[in-house]
C-alpha cells in the first residue's frame, strides 16, 4: 500500500529496513564494479540490462501488461540507457566517492522538472537546492585545477543525474498501472536494446573477454541490478519514495568505502570531501522539504 501523507517521512517495517540495507550495498557496488571492468562502457550496458531482464521476465509473466504502461516503460528504457552510458563514463574517468555524489543529484533536477511541468516546490527545497551547487561547484573546480578529465567525468555525472531524473519521472508514470516485475523487464530490455546498435555502430566488442570480465558482469548484475534495484522497487510499495531516496544516498559512502579498500579507480582528494558533504546534505533539505509528488522518486533506480 502506498504511504499517504501523513506517513510520508515514517520509519519503514523491519522488513523493509532489511531490504533497504540489502539495496544500499547493491547498489554500492556498482560504481566500484564499473571502475573495474575493462569491458567496453556499451557491452557493460548492454549485457548488464539484459541480465536484469532476463532475470525479472518469468515474474512478469505472470502479470497483465497494459499497452500505456508499456510505453512509459519503454521511453523510460531509453533514458535509462543514456544515463548508464554517462554514469558509467563518470565512474571511469573521475573517482568513484566524486561521481556518485554528482549522480545523487538527481532528485533536485527531478524538482526543477516537476516545477517546470507546473508543480510546486516549496522555497525552502530551493536552498537545499543551491547548497547542493555549492558542493558541486567545489567537486568540479578542484577536479579542474587538478584534472581535466577528472573534470569531464564530473561533468558526464552531473548529465547522468538528470538523465535519471527523466527516467523516474517517466518510470513513475508506468509504474502506475505495472507490476513492478513487468516495469523492469520492459524498461530494462529496452535499454540494452538501445544500447546495442550504439555499441554494434561504434565496434565495441561483445562477446570476446576474458573470464575476469565476465565475472565482474555476473557480480554487477547480481549487486546492483536484482539486489539494488529489485529491493527498493520491493519497498517503495510501502515505504515513502521520500524516504528511499534519503537512504538512497547512503550509496555514496559504501561506493566510496568499497573503492578505497579495494582500492578501485580514482582516489578522491581530500578537499572533495566537503563537497559531497553539501551534495548530500543539500539534497536531504530538498527530500524532506518537497513532501514528493510520487513523480519526483517513486521509480527508484540509481545506478
């Protein structure tokens, strides 16, 4: 049952507290994961989106698939596609804890587009809004004095969190008369459907890796696509998209943890730090203030 306002910020079930912890570390793993693989960014896409469709298309067999509902579905595929094309890019080119914090912006930039389809944001949202450019603006001017390509991978970040806003909003406008299961399959299947003659036209290699990468692949798919994903999904049909996107944030951290310790991709230096601080905290102050339209986060993805 979806929450009403009155619960809009309430402390979810145990059981879905244990889903969300289960769908942080999922999701957590997904930048490191990426930062690891040596396999082409679209043959990534491609095999990881339609693993995670394969995966749910026996469950949403079993549902009724209305014709509107499908199309959402679908557009929301392609967003979904061009958002994994500049995450992925982001998580190769700038260090993991930087473009995972950037990518989190995505729920301002999904407030900026409810109240350019004449929605209403409340002014306080707005100051979260621009503390969060703040810490932006910090995390990109260091990584430009230091790092051009570091600065160009926060810029494709910075595109990734709008082109995932997009995707929500379109996701929460099927998910209206989908299942959950039907949602996934269709929107992943088409994304890597998108993201296949991208690759095919740009020779990007499919198939010929070495087992390394495809073991990376099977983990990817297996973290962040089913555990990470299919779990919020799980617990957005009780708990507040509100508070799933807080938590949703936590991803940033664990990615940032697993990178160091591993130590995978771009170390962050120490000056980053307080601009993910003012990411994340700006983007709590927009959450809780905005009191969402379940446009605004109710088909969670990130990443």
């Amino acid at each position: 049952m979806a929450p009403t306002s009155s619960d809009i910020t309430a402390m979810p079930e145990r059981s879905d507290l244990i889903r969300l912890g289960i769908g942080i570390l999922g999701i957590g793993s997904s930048g490191p994961l990426i930062a690891l693989s040596a396999m082409p960014i679209l043959s990534l896409i491609f095999w990881r989106n339609l693993g995670g469709s394969l995966f749910t298309l026996p469950f949403a067999l079993r549902n009724k698939v209305d014709r509107a509902g499908a199309k959402w579905a679908a557009a929301a595929g392609v967003l979904l596609a061009l958002h994994f094309i500049g995450f992925f890019a982001a998580m190769r080119m700038t260090s993991v804890a930087a473009g995972t914090a950037l990518v989190a912006l995505q729920p301002i930039f999904a407030s900026i587009f409810v109240k350019m389809t004449g929605g209403h944001i409340p002014s306080k949202a707005w100051l979260g809004m621009i503390v969060s450019f703040v810490g932006v603006l910090l995390i990109s001017g260091i990584d430009f004095s230091l790092d051009r390509r570091s600065f160009l991978g926060d810029l494709a970040a910075v595109i990734s969190a709008a082109l995932a806003a997009l995707y929500m909003l379109f996701g929460s406008k099927a998910m209206k008369s989908l299942a959950a299961s039907s949602y996934t399959a269709i929107c992943y299947g088409v994304c890597a459907l998108t993201a296949l003659p991208i690759a095919i036209i740009s020779g990007s290699e499919l198939i010929d890796f070495p087992a390394r990468e495809w073991w990376i692949l099977l983990a990817l798919i297996a973290g962040a696509q089913i555990l990470g994903h299919s779990m919020f999904n799980a617990a957005l049909k009780r708990v507040s998209p509100a508070v799933v996107s807080l938590i949703v944030f936590f991803e940033v951290p664990v990615a940032a943890i697993l990178a160091g310790i591993f130590e995978i991709g771009k170390q962050p230096s120490g000056l980053i730090i307080p601009g993910i601080i003012l990411i994340l905290g700006g983007c709590t102050m927009v959450v809780l203030r905005t009191r969402p339209t379940r446009e605004m986060v109710e088909a969670e993805v990130l990443e």
